[in-house]
C-alpha cells in the first residue's frame, strides 16, 4: 500500500482468525483451534483508489484466500484535546475535544 501512487499512508494491521468452511492449507494447530491465522487491514479510501489497489493487488499478488469487502464511511476524523490557555472550551464539545474532520 505504501507502494502504490498516491501511497496510501494511513491504515491499520492486525492479526485475526478466520473461520469457515475449508481448512485447506491450514496446519494441524489451525484444524485444532477450528480457525486459521489471517492478517487484517483496514484504510478510509476513495472508492476510485480502492479500486486501483485492489486490481493491483490482484494483478501482482493474487492470494485465493484473500477476502476484501468495502462500505461507505459517513464521517472520519481525528480527535485532539484542546490547549485550555489558547481557546475557551467549545461548549456543544464534550471534554474540551476538537473533532478535525478530514474531506
């Protein structure tokens, strides 16, 4: 993802097991516990970029077990807490919070 052109810069990794129906490939441990060991990422996209990396990731890295879904994000932003002695505390902001919405 830091590859591609734009990079894309922001998103988030983490291990997660996954469950169904094929434990094709899976090692004994995996067919034990009944799941297998995946990698997750998730990254706040324009549609049109999605769909650039995914044909990407298809076209250099096609994985059979890779899975991909997408869904509209309503709003996203980032939270900060305000410097008290610079702004008076926004009264409709719970806790002082500056909500930088990014478009």
């Amino acid at each position: 993802m830091l590859t591609l052109d734009p990079p894309i810069t922001g998103f988030t990794t983490w291990n997660v097991e996954g469950h169904g129906f094929s434990f094709s490939g899976a090692s004994v441990d995996e067919r034990v516990r009944g799941s297998v060991r995946r990698q997750m990422i998730t990254t706040v996209l324009a549609r049109e970029t999605a769909t650039k990396l995914l044909t990407e990731i298809e076209e250099k890295a096609a994985l059979p077990h890779l899975t991909y879904w997408i869904e509209p994000v309503e709003s996203f932003g980032r939270m900060q807490r305000r410097d008290s002695s610079a702004t008076p505390t926004d009264p409709a902001s719970p806790s002082g919070l500056v909500v930088e919405e990014d478009r």
